[in-house]
C-alpha cells in the first residue's frame, strides 16, 4: 500500500555505509554536488549570474564546494564563503574544497559586502547537526532569510533537524531543498515544511539500497483504494456499518453534529449521535442523523464503530460516558475531552491497554503531552517517537495531528502525512476527522488503513478547497465534509 519510504537520519547513514561498500564505491559527494548545481540552473531567476555558496565545516560543506565548482565551469559568478578549516575536512570534502581553490574560486569567511548575489546555494550543515547554530553560522542564515533572494539548500535546510523538523535556534527558509539518497523525516514535519520549500529527491545513482529496519512511509492517494473495497450494486445500509457518536454537553454540541455528519458522508449506513448536553431533537441541517440519548447508544448492540469526545466536555457525565464508551465491543475513536480524561485515570488507560477491537486515538501536540505527561514543547521535540510512545503506551492506533500529521501503530510502524494546510487550524476540524475515521471503521476497513486514509483525505479536502480559493484564511471545518466525499469517491475509483 505505501510507496515512497522516509528516513530517520540513522537510516541514511546505514545506507550511506552500505554504498560505500560497493566495488568500486561511488562518488557520492560528486554526484550530490553536481545535482546541487544542476537545480541551482534550472531554477536559478531569468538572467541570473551571481551565485553564493555557503559551505559549512563538514560534508554538507564538501557537496556545496563541488556544486561551486560545476556551476563557476559553467560561467556562473559563483562565490564561496566557507566556515570551517580546510585541514580539518575529511578527505572528500577535502578534495572538493582544493578542486575548487584549483579552479580559482575565491573563498571567503564573511558574505562580501560588494558581492551582489542573485541566488544563494545553503550548504552550511546536513543531517549531522545537533545543536542550535551558533552565532556565526545564525548570522549567515538570517541574511540569508531576510533577502528576498531564492535559496537551494542542500540536504537539509541548516539549522533544521532532519529528524524531527525541529529549528536549531534559527534555519534557512529555502525555496527549494535538494535531498539525498532517500527523504528526510525532518523536512516533513513540524517546521519543515515552511523551511524546506519544494523538496527534490536525487539517489546518486545508487539503485534498490536496503531499507533499514524502522524507517517510515509518506502516506499518498494509493491507501485509498486499498482501504475498502467497491460497493457491489446488490447493497444496503446494514452492510455498511452504524456510527455511534458521543459527545455535545452543553455548549459544544456542533462537535458531535461535525463528526455526525462526516461520518454519514464518508459513507456509513446509520449515524447516531448521542448528545449529553440539551440538544436538538433533529438536525435541520442533515436530518438523514439519528439523534438518541447517549445512554440508548451506550448499550446499543451491533455498533460499527463509535466515536467519543467531539464536544464531551470532562463532567461527571463525560467520564461516566467514556468509561461504558471505551467498553464497547468494536472500534472506538477517542478524541479531545475523551483523551484529556483518559489522561488523568489510570482506571481507562488499563481499559485500553486490554481491548482487543481497535482503538484510534488522535491528539493533538496538548492532548498528547497530556497523554504522555509532558509539556507540549517536548512532545513537538520529537514527534514520530512520541507518536510511537503513545501507540504503545495505549495499544491504539494513533494521529499526532500538526503540520506533517504522524501516524504511529503499536507494532511500531509510522507514516507522516502530506495533506493539509494552515486553513486547517480552526475549531471543528478534529471533529470531522474523527467522524471520517469512524465511517471508514464501520464499514470494515482495517485501523491501519482508516487511520492513514481518513488522515490523508481530510487534508486534500483542505488543499483542494484552498485550491479553488477557500481559504486557507476562514477555512472552515463543515466545508471540509463535502469535499472530502467528494475526494474519497474519486481516489476510491483510480
């Protein structure tokens, strides 16, 4: 079902080794250099001839000393500033550093003042950085950022941690990144994507490498059709699964009405929703939802799936709710209040730990912290380990929402999503997720596949919606519902 592998920079530095034990080992500073140079060309502005090269202390340094050298022999006006000490290079960055001084670049340790560059190539740190910049090397990448001058970066943009996505005190916001060898996990998630720009794959030639043991997949339109089959024209709404709802105290009763109504458009047979505040009688809106008391759904038999939490509220009521809602026997989704709850009782997480139907849990970075008892700053440190963390911690399938929302399983697989938009941060927009999540479930999709496939089609709602000029600002999460369906039926079909 997946198709584009993403890596942890332990998994590139082992297929790094594997290559290089290749007969005869290839030339991968060259290639990365030259591919480096190759897209500086190619998206370099119309008539541009004054090209920068920042090169750092390490490798990353090396790959930019190389792509110097391709781009000045094609009558470029390239100039390098270079942060580190030539005798201190490892041999191959070495070599680039004299091939290019060989050809007569000039190397610099500050950015000239009298230099008027048109595009600069970032190769200042890769994969290997650990720690927050230091002031030299911060003050080059915010001259850099406050140009309004395009930037290729090389790898990774610096200052970005290729795992975790996470800034290291500051990072370049490139146009374009020029990645090696296989994706990073970093240029993904939380920051990367605003830092990394259009990201551009290069293998270096190297051909059907291993896939290390613990690596991660990107979730694209191909888990779609892998998730339920096609409908046969003998159907009816039995075969296809009722959605329970729990959720609506007072006040927040258009969270469960959201999850409802996606759940009924995402294609479940019957959606009922139990509401514990004073709700309508009927949804005027979308009257096809059966609206019950939440004590008639709790002891319903024959649930497809159940979704708990849009708009619980954490009353004596909710946690009475949640603890009959997380025994139910058939997959649950538990969401917002119901996870803020689950926090604070050791009672429901033993509960989880033991079901044996399937739980999905989809915090958000706060949910989640609370979860794990953590500060949010923490749990956004490393976000595929934390969603791993709770995964195994709570015997669920998890979503840690965000940008590059991370999918984690108990058996310790991920996957990091690629959908979505900054239009997607506005109330509501949980609610429809776990709606869809609970329609894909009650129509006998496995968790695995409604979690990616239910992540993966909420987003593309959203860029598709922004695409016809929805938003991102005023995005709101009811007009995701449409779409989504809209989405799904097609992708279903290809």
């Amino acid at each position: 079902m997946h198709t584009v592998p993403v890596y942890l920079t332990e998994h590139i530095r082992s297929i790094e080794q594997w290559a290089f034990g290749l007969e005869p080992p290839p030339p991968l500073m060259e290639r990365a250099g030259r591919a480096a140079a190759e897209l500086v060309r190619r998206v370099a502005p119309e008539g541009a001839r004054r090209i920068l090269v920042l090169a750092g202390p390490g490798n990353n340094g090396g790959d930019a000393f190389v792509a110097a050298r391709y781009l000045k022999q094609w009558w470029f006006d390239v100039h390098v500033v270079f942060t580190g000490d030539a005798a201190k290079l490892k041999e191959d960055a070495k070599a680039a550093h004299d091939d290019w001084q060989k050809l007569g670049g000039t190397v610099s340790p500050a950015i000239p003042v009298d230099f008027d560059w048109r595009i600069a190539v970032d190769g200042l740190f890769g994969i290997g950085l650990l720690r927050d910049l230091d002031e030299r090397h911060a003050e080059l990448v915010q001259t850099l950022n406050e140009s309004d001058k395009p930037v290729v970066a090389i790898d990774v943009p610096s200052g970005l941690d290729a795992d975790s996505g996470k800034v290291m005190g500051v990072a370049v916001r490139a146009g374009h990144t020029i990645t090696f060898l296989g994706l990073k996990a970093g240029l993904h998630t939380l920051d990367g994507p605003d830092h990394a720009g259009e990201i551009h794959l290069e293998g270096l030639g190297i051909e059907n490498p291993p896939l290390p043991d613990g690596h991660g997949y990107l979730i694209g339109d191909e888990v779609v059709a892998a998730t339920l089959p096609g409908r046969v024209l003998n159907s009816h709404k039995g075969r296809f699964g009722d959605v329970v709802i729990i959720g609506g105290a007072s006040g927040m009763v258009g969270a469960a009405l959201l999850a409802g109504r996606a759940a009924l458009k995402l294609g479940a047979g019957r959606v009922l929703v139990g509401m514990l505040g004073e709700g309508p009688s009927v949804d005027f809106v979308q009257p096809d939802l059966m609206l019950r008391s939440v004590e008639e759904l709790l002891a319903r038999e024959n649930i497809g799936a159940a979704v708990i939490g849009p708009g619980l509220g954490q009353s004596d009521a909710a946690l009475h709710a949640l603890s009959k809602g997380v025994r139910i026997d058939a997959p649950i989704i538990l969401d917002a209040d119901a996870l803020n709850i689950i926090a604070t009782s050791k009672a429901l997480k033993t509960t989880l730990q033991q079901r044996t139907e399937p739980t999905l849990l989809t915090p958000h970075p706060a949910e989640a912290g609370r979860l794990l008892g953590l500060e949010t700053a923490a749990v956004q440190e490393d976000r595929i380990a934390i969603a791993l963390d709770l995964a195994s911690e709570f015997n669920a399938a998890v979503v840690l929402k965000g940008c590059g929302s991370i999918c984690g399983f108990p058996e310790g697989t991920w996957c990091i999503n690629t959908s979505g938009n900054p239009g997607m941060a506005s109330a509501g927009m949980g609610d429809v997720l776990s709606g869809i999540l609970g329609a894909l479930l009650a129509q006998g999709a496995a968790a695995h596949s409604a979690l990616l496939a239910g992540v993966y089609v909420h987003g593309v709602a959203a860029d598709e919606l922004v695409a016809k000029g929805v938003g991102p600002v005023g995005l709101t999460a009811s007009e995701t519902v449409d779409a989504a369906r809209s989405i799904w039926n097609r992708l279903a079909s290809e």
